[in-house]
C-alpha cells in the first residue's frame, strides 16, 4: 500500500520511517527544501535515537521517498497523514493554519478516494473543518474519509514508543476508512496493541486530555515537593510510596523544574481554550499550568538563595534540551533557566550533549563547554537540569577539584543526598531537605 506523510518534523518522519518498516510504501513531503534535501540524503535533521538508522534504511530498501511536492504525495497515496506543526497562538488556543493549508492541497491535487488521517494534536472539530476545507478546493469529484488518528510518542524513545505503541486510536466515521486504517497498523495488531476505534471528536479530546492528566501529574508533584521541604518530608520517598499503588502509578511522579517540551505546555493551553470556547471552564489544566509556571520561578528562587546572589557567579549549567536524548529545547525549563540567569548578570558555562549548538544561537552569551567537567571549571555551583545519562554519573572528586565552591544543585533528584554530602558537597534538590556544608563564599 502507498500512504504519505505530510511534515516531516518529529511526529511526521518518525511515522514515515516506521510505517516503511511495516513494509508500506511510503512517501513524506515537507515545504522545507533544505529538510528534504537532508533527508534525501538519508541525514535527519534532528537527533532521535535509532531514527537515521531507519530513514536511511527505508531509503535503501526503497520503501521511503522524500518530497517538496504535494502533488507527488497525494497522487500515489490511499492513506495521507496530516503531521504538520499546530503551534499555540497569542490566546494559547492551536494555530491551524498548516494543518488547513494542507487539507486545502490535498483537495486540489486528489483524483481518487483518499482517507486523510490527522497525526498533528489538533482540537475537538478540528476533523471536520478539514473535511469542509478539503471540500472547498476538490478540483475532482471523489470521495474521501477523515481519521483522527493522533500520535502518542514521547521524543528520545520515539521509535520504540511508535512500533510498540501502548495503544492506538483510530477516531472514524466511515467503516472502510477504518477498515484501511487496521490495515496499515496490521504489524502491531500481531503484538496484541490495543486499539480504540471511535468517533473523530473523541478520538481528537483523547490526545488532549491524555497529555493534560500527564502534566497535571507533574504539577501535581510538583506541589507535594514543595509542600515536603516545607515540612521536612523527602518527596523521592513519598513519590515511590504513592507510585507503587497501582491506581497512581510510578510515572511522571519525578519532582524537578516543571515540565516544557513542544507538546504540554501547548496542549495544555489549548485545552483550556477548547474549554473556554465551549463555555466549560477547565479548572484543574489552568491550574497545572500556573504551578509549572511557578515552579520555575521557585527553581530561580532555590539558586539565589543557595548563592546568596546569582549576579557575578560562575554557573555551571549541564542539561539544555528539555529532557534527555532529544534535542529539542522548544520550552525548555533548562533553557528558561539559563536565559534567567544570564539576565540576572551570572556568567553561564553550559554543557548538553546534542542541544549546545542550536542554544547557543538562541543565547550567546552562553560559554558552550564540551562536556560536565569544562563546565565547571571555575563554577561557582554546578547546576543539573537535564538528566542525560552522561550527568548521572559524575567524578565526584575531579568535580570538585574544578569548582571555585563545592556546591551542587540537582534540579532532577539524580543523586542521593547522603552520597553528595559524604562526597563533600552542599547538596539543594527539589523537594527533599538540603545536605552537606554550606560551603564558604
Ligand atoms: P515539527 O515542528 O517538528 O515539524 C513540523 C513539520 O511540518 C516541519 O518540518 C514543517 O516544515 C512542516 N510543515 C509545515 N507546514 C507544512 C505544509 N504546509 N506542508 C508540508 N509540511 C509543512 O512538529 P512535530 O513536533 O513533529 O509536531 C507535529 C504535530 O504532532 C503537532 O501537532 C504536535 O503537537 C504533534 N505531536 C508532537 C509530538 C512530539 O513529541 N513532538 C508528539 C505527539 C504529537
């Protein structure tokens, strides 16, 4: 079967490359010339864990096709999938606009029956506004299908999160479209994934509000650990205690920055927009972001208060992107931090493992430094915002052999306190009490 992919950003060429794995025929278009370009050339312009490796297999085995033209990709393809960026406007409700531009494409260039499945996050109705745009600029008269049918993977373990997905929603009101739908993700039926088939506007509120109770669950932590240093509890314990009740779980009950990343903070403000506009206040998604929003200010306050002043300090800040093997950094707590910090006059020596370039075109004030232990050259307090693998486990003594004060402030309660003080250190996390000396100015 040929399907295509429109938008080949994170979303788009993970789908595309792991549906040539299915063994279909795929083909993936993007307006970006350059991005195309690359892609030809079996180079992913972003890092994904194990995604090179699939795109440039697809390529050899000649079952994934790049291109700028629409006309190309609707023509040959029964399935097309919508993937393109669905961005938060001024107001935080979606920004349409590409995923409309798209469906008024398809209709122009389709000559025969297409079902065209939205994969972009997009909000409650948003199916049938394609229909009725699709409509608008048929230039042939043929039948087609909506499908929502929305992505779940997380960025860093994309690859693993789309060939074995927990489940997949298949929202549809036509049985054939459907029926083609199965079709396409007849590997995973093999390895007894579950599959929702619903209507379109469910189907579409299922994404929102699976990403909404995700970040409200942050939040939520967020809070307890607050609430702990206030009172003296460790938030690691109290976490794990409440994880292992299965009706809660372990996930997303890690204490830290807040969250970020290209998908919660924009979800959650549309759905309180979608909300909003349907006259349905939603209490509980605007109070999650308020707390996320605060705890990064928290986080600003816990730095100053460990330094007395952040003005004139050496930073040494490991972890940029917004969580580890991605190197993404759209709304990064990591990089929020960094800019604040530079704003508030501190000298900020950084290391990432993939994000350094790309952040430091965006603050160049950063000092980029090539890895944990450059950073700290000179530092004042080593900072760690982003868990990569490579900052867990750290040379304590080479550490503290290069820090001007033997200082370690661990935004993601990577290390256990005892350990740090034991090595030496002034530990601060996120909502368990400090240890080790204070060490002198
Ligand atoms: P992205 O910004 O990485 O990629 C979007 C791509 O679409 C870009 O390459 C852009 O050039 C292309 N594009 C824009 N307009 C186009 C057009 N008219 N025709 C062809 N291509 C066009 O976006 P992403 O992170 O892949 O997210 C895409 C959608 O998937 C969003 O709605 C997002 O909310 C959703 N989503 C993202 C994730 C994630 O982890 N990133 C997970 C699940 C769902």
């Amino acid at each position: 079967m040929h399907i295509s992919v429109i938008g080949t950003g994170y979303v788009g060429l993970v789908t595309g490359a792991c549906f040539a794995e299915f063994g279909l025929h795929v083909t993936c278009m993007d307006t970006d010339a350059k991005r195309i370009g690359w892609l030809e050339k079996g180079e992913v312009p972003f890092f994904e864990p194990g995604l090179a490796e699939l795109v440039r297999k697809g390529i050899k085995e000649n079952r994934l096709f790049f291109t700028t033209d629409l006309t190309k990709a609707v023509e040959e393809a029964l399935v097309i999938f919508i993937a393109v960026g669905t961005p938060p406007r001024e107001d935080g409700s979606a920004d349409l606009s590409y995923v409309e531009q798209v469906g008024a494409g398809i209709g122009r260039h389709m000559k025969s029956y297409k079902v065209i499945a939205t994969k972009s996050t997009v909000p409650v109705g948003t199916g049938d506004r394609i229909r009725e745009v699709v409509k608008r600029n048929q230039a042939a008269d043929c039948r087609f299908d909506m499908v929502s049918n929305p992505e779940f993977l997380r960025e860093g373990s994309a690859i693993e999160d789309f060939l074995r997905p927990n489940r997949v929603v298949i929202g549809a009101d036509s049985d054939q479209a459907v029926a083609i739908m199965k079709d396409l993700y007849r590997p995973l039926y093999l390895i007894e994934t579950p599959f929702v088939i619903t209507d379109i506007a469910s189907a579409e509120m299922i994404k929102y509000a699976s990403n909404a109770f995700l970040a409200t669950k942050i939040s939520f932590i967020n809070e307890i650990a607050n609430l702990c240093e206030k009172v003296g509890a460790d938030v690691q314990v109290v976490a794990k205690g409440m994880g292992l009740d299965r009706r809660i779980g372990p996930k997303f009950l890690h204490a830290g920055p807040g969250f970020g990343g290209s998908c919660f903070p924009k979800d959650l403000a549309a759905l309180v927009q979608i909300g909003e506009r349907a006259g349905e206040t939603m209490e509980i998604a605007t109070k999650a972001i308020l707390v996320n929003e605060r705890q990064r200010e928290r986080m600003v306050a816990k730095i100053r208060e460990s330094l007395g002043t952040i003005k004139g300090k050496t930073l040494a800040l490991l972890g940029l992107s917004f969580k580890p093997n991605t190197n993404d950094l759209r709304e990064s707590p990591a990089l929020w931090l960094a800019e604040r910090l530079l704003q508030e006059g501190a000298t900020v020596r950084a290391h990432d493992p993939e994000g350094l370039e790309e952040a430091c075109k965006g603050l160049p004030a950063l000092v980029p430094c090539k890895d944990a232990y450059d950073a700290a050259k000179g530092a004042d307090a080593l900072l760690l915002l982003t868990e990569w693998n490579e900052f867990r486990n750290l040379e304590l003594d080479r550490m503290k052999g290069l820090l001007r004060r033997p200082l370690f402030i661990d935004l993601r309660n990577v290390y256990e306190p005892e350990r740090l003080a034991a090595a030496g250190f002034r530990y601060i996390s996120v909502g368990r009490p400090p240890r080790g000396p204070i060490p002198s100015a």
